[in-house]
C-alpha cells in the first residue's frame, strides 16, 4: 500500500499543473508595453469566446517600456485587446496561445512572438 502511495505521488503533482500545461503547452506568457503610450486596460480571452471578459491590469496599468506576465486558464486560440490612454484600442485575434512567449504592443499595434 505504502509503495502505491509512493508511486501516485507524482501522478498527482502533475495532474495539478495540468490546466496551465496540458499537452506539453505552457499558456504562460509576458505583455510587454514597448509603444508611446500607457496601456490603460489589458485583455486575452479565447478566441471561442465572443466577448471581453475581464480587465487583466484590474486596477492598474501599463506604463511604455514595462511588462508584465500572465498565464492563460487554457490552451487553443486566443484574441488580445489592449486599451490605450486616450481610448484608442488594439487587438491581435487568433494566436495559439502555446506558440507564444510574449504579446508586445508597439505603436504600430500588437504582435505576439
């Protein structure tokens, strides 16, 4: 009995990491702000998803040249949003969120890598 125990242990330590790694994905990833302007407001949703759910910032934001790192809730596709100072929003739709390690936003608009 002591030795079943011993073998689930790690069956059970890799079952609680499943939701961030499944398959081999690793959902974590940086948003890195390298454009003119703060970032006011932060969102990444599943692309399955029709709507914005919550600001990913909450109460704060993003200033030029800082980043900050978030881990998606599961793997697949994924749409990002970011709300700059002055109300003008960009968005990036339809990036395998395990292919990615970085969402930048330039001035240019969003790009994930």
């Amino acid at each position: 009995m002591l030795r079943r125990l011993v073998l689930a242990l790690p069956l059970l330590a890799a079952s609680a990491l499943a939701p961030a790694y499944a398959q081999g994905c690793d959902t974590r990833f940086e948003f890195f702000n390298r454009s003119s302007r703060t970032v006011m407001e932060f969102y990444f949703d599943s692309s399955r998803n029709p709507n914005w759910t919550r600001d990913e910032l909450g109460d704060g934001v993003l200033a030029p040249g800082r980043g900050r790192r978030f881990t998606a809730a599961n793997t697949g596709m994924y749409d990002f949003k970011a709300v700059l100072e002055g109300g003008r929003s960009v968005e990036l739709r339809q990036v395998n969120i395990c292919a990615i390690t970085r969402v930048t936003l330039t001035d240019s608009g969003l790009r994930a890598e």
